[in-house]
C-alpha cells in the first residue's frame, strides 16, 4: 500500500469512508490499522444501517461499530423463529445507545422472499417496546413487514439485558393477547402519549380498529402506512376510522403482490369513505386494474397525493401476455374466435345469494366505469389526474404509456412534482385498446426532443426520462424476488410527497 494513503489524516479519511456502503466501509477497515481507526475512533457513522438475522455474528460487530449514529435501522429477519430470538436478544439491545435513533423497521421473510407462504415472525414486545419507549424523544417511526408482535410470555425476559432491564421498569405488559395492542400495548401509552413517533407501518393483517385507538393516543401520531397482501383466504376486515379517532391520521395503502381477483374486495373494505388517504402504491400485482382507480377518483380525488403503479417486464415473449385483464364475460359468450365450447355447452348456470345490504349503491356490483365522464376509451391515469386535485406523485412502470397521454398528465394536474414513467410508446395504436404490459423482451422507445420540450414547458420541476438499464434492479426484466423486495422496501418505507393534506 502506497505510503500517502495509510498517512491520510483520521479525519478527512473518516469523511471519505462515511459515503461509503456499509460493506465497503467493513472492506476499508480490513485494509489497514489506519483506516480502522478512522471509524472506530469516530464511533462509526451511518445513516441507514441494515442487518440480516441469519449473519448474526456480521450483524453483532456491525451494531457494534455504528449503533451510536445510526439513524435508521432496518432489521431482516430471514431465518427460523429461534434464529431470530437471538438475534434479537444479542444485536437489537446495542441499540439502546443509539443517540438519536429515528426509524426501527422490521421485515420478515414474506418481503424478502416475495412470497406469502412464508411464515410471520414474532418479535419479543418487552425488549421491542422497551427499546421504543428509551427512544421516546426522537424516533419518529416503526415498522413491522411480515411480522408481528409477540405476547409478553414471561418478565424474565427483562433481565437479559442492563438496559432492557433498566428502560422495561415503568412499562407493563399482558401475557393475554388482546385486539388493542396488535401493534402497542395499550397499558404504556399514557408514558408514551408524548413521543415523537409520527408514522407507523403494518400489514393490514395485523391491524384493527382497536389497535388504531391505541395508536391514536399518541400526540404526534400522524401517518399510518397498511401493507396488503396475499395471504389469507378469509376477507379483509373493514377498520372503523370514525370510531377509531382517525380523522387527523393520513393513510398509505400498498398493495403488494395481490391478483387482481381480490382487488374488488380491496376497493369494498378497504379503500373504503372515512379514511385520508394520501398515498396508494401497488406493486408487483401483474395487473393494471382500472375500477380501482376509479373507485380512488370517485372517493378519494380530495386527498390522494400520490400514486406508484408498478411491475417489472412480464418474463415472457409471447404477445397473448401483452394484455393484462383476463376476457369479460360478453366475450367468452358472444365471440365466434373465442367461443370454444359453442357447439357442446349445454347448461350453464350463475348464481348468487341476495346481497347482505339494503343500499341501492350496492345493487350494481362493480365501480362506475370511465363512461359516465364520457371517456370510455381514455387512460384512467387522464381521469385520476384531472380529478385529484392534489396529486403530486405518480409512477408507472411496467405498462406502455402513449407520449400524448403522458403530456396530458401534466397538463392536467399542474401540482405534479414527480412524473415516473418508463414505458413510453409514440403511435397510438402500437398496443391496441388495451393497456399493454412490457414484456422482458421489449426494447425501450426514447422519447423525441419535442416531447421533453412540451413536458417541461408545463411542469414546474425539470422532466426526465430513465432509461431502463438505470431502472432500480427490481424493476427490470427478469428480476429476483431479492431485488424486488429491495424495490418494496423502498417504496414502503419511503416518506410521502407531504405529510399533510392543505
């Protein structure tokens, strides 16, 4: 090694080594003696730190190395539940000297592998709960992704740690699980009514309206992101917002990983009238759904924010993939190509039980359609951004966009400060009628000059294209469900275009 280099001064050499990733800055500090010193002796600093379950040694020296300025902390629990009682009984209790911890974020196995046949992960309540509570004045927000909090089964647990057994005195906890403290325990928000905490992240799954009023408890509790997936067969409980007290909270929806098949009962008891709703991403669902959107501009177009539709390329070269809605029913009857039971159907029976409801609302069963604004053939993004009022994000990826509707994007929504789209095609009719899937074999159109011109001409910030190979990995062609899960994790645990609603 060169004689400059292993003389640089400790700290311009720290502020070099700070940029660096955290497995870089692990490589830099085998390099030599100097450079180790250069973030021991400054107590390393990094701003998100992440760590894996199953490396529990790595994870253990890393607490160690930056647990004092870490900011954020991203837990990934992918290993087996006992794996993960370790882990957490020797890495999680280095955070207690954490000096200005503002994010916990746990993720389980279902987000990093993309699946939901993976299990949920307990995480220990008296040890999480306490580390909230020693980070009272500046942790701002916690989440739990494919996990979910533990009963206190014993008070021994206290005692596996100084701190823990320090931080865990004032609070109480029930060994009976109870609806209320699915996410905090009701019986400690009378010491926790003055935290900084202001967004909470939680699978849908795992939320109810009771536990919604012990987080309405809490003074600046402001944002609630609800994670959906597939995985259950039972319907999605409907949340009491007006019971719950929420009428100050400001909701994201994510819709991850969810067939279109369930997407109806989605719009019916989830995305229902009470709650605000800032925020809807749907990711990686395989389908453009346009009755959801409707149904967001019909109920939701004086709040909703912003709006990330995104898939990566469908993994095939087969054009019939191209058109991502399943044929309707007229179809399937009336068409001679497709009629191909025609000559031998001879019964054909449909049949429901009468509708559990008395509001004539419910008489037709699916959102009105684009026709009723006389726009039957029209983009629904065209609808949502004349609409919604307060749109400032919105984000396609993996579905051809024509330029002209792009440019009509923003001609219509002047509050747009972030456009994203990466498909984009010139002719009109390239795909058809249909909104078309990017398929892995596509090759990606540029858009000409004078669609940059007329873009920027009505937008308020500087319009730019991405081209695909500087796409995140997710969202490319034949993708892993790690670099997935990556994009998810991202887009969850991202900050919202604003934080209210003006």
């Amino acid at each position: 090694m060169s004689p400059e280099w292993g003389s640089l001064p400790l700290l311009p050499l720290r502020c070099i080594l700070d940029h660096l990733s955290t497995e870089d800055a692990m490589a830099a500090m085998s390099t030599c003696r100097h450079w180790r010193s250069a973030i021991l002796l400054y107590e390393g600093r990094k701003e998100t730190l992440r760590l894996r379950a199953k490396h529990l040694e790595k994870s253990l020296y890393l607490a160690r190395v930056f647990r004092k300025h870490t900011r954020r902390l991203h837990l990934y629990l992918d290993c087996t539940e006992e794996d993960t009682d370790e882990f957490m009984n020797f890495v999680l209790p280095q955070f207690f000297d954490s000096a200005k911890l503002r994010e916990i974020i746990f993720i389980g196995p279902s987000y990093i592998q993309q699946t939901h046949h993976m299990p949920v992960i307990k995480i220990k309540r008296i040890l999480t709960e306490s580390l909230i509570f020693k980070h009272l004045h500046c942790l701002q927000r916690f989440g739990m992704l494919g996990c979910e909090m533990g009963i206190a089964k014993s008070d021994n647990e206290r005692i596996t740690h100084k701190h823990l057994e320090y931080y865990s005195r004032p609070l109480t906890f029930s060994h009976e699980a109870s609806p209320s403290d699915t996410v905090l325990s009701r019986c400690n928000t009378g010491l926790m009514v003055f935290s900084a905490l202001q967004s909470v992240i939680v699978d849908y799954d795992h939320i109810n309206t009771e536990a919604l009023e012990t987080l309405s408890q809490l003074a600046t509790f402001s944002q609630l992101s609800l994670n959906v997936g597939y995985k259950r067969q039972q319907p999605y409980a409907p949340i009491d917002w007006a019971r719950a007290g929420a009428r100050r909270l400001h909701v994201h929806v994510n819709i991850i990983s969810l067939p279109h098949t369930k997407f109806d009962e989605v719009i019916e008891n989830i995305l229902c009238e009470g709650m605000t709703l800032v925020s809807l991403k749907v990711l990686f669902c395989k389908s453009l759904y346009p009755p959801l959107i409707e149904h967001i501009v019909s109920v939701h177009k004086d709040t909703l924010q912003e709006l990330v539709w995104a898939d990566c390329p469908y993994n095939s070269t087969d054009v019939y993939h191209r058109h991502h809605r399943p044929p309707r029913l007229a179809q399937v009857l009336s068409s001679s190509s497709s009629s191909l039971h025609r000559d031998t159907l001879q019964e054909l029976v449909w049949a429901d039980c009468p509708y559990n409801s008395t509001d004539v609302y419910h008489r037709h069963h699916r959102p009105p359609r684009l026709a009723q604004y006389g726009m039957g053939n029209v983009n629904p993004f065209i609808l949502l951004c004349w609409q919604c009022t307060q749109l400032r994000r919105l984000v396609i990826h993996g579905y051809w966009i024509w330029q002209y509707d792009l440019l009509g994007f923003v001609r219509l929504r002047p509050s747009l400060e972030r456009v994203e789209v990466s498909a984009i095609f010139a002719r009109q009719d390239a795909f058809g009628d249909s909104h078309a899937r990017v398929l892995a074999h596509d090759e990606p159109h540029r858009p000409n000059m004078q669609l940059y011109q007329e873009m920027n001409e009505y937008t308020k910030f500087k319009w730019e294209w991405t081209p695909w190979p500087q796409l995140h990995a997710g969202l490319r062609a034949r993708s892993t469900p790690q670099q997935r899960a990556a994009y998810v994790v991202r887009e969850v645990t991202a900050s919202a275009t604003a934080s209210a609603v003006t």
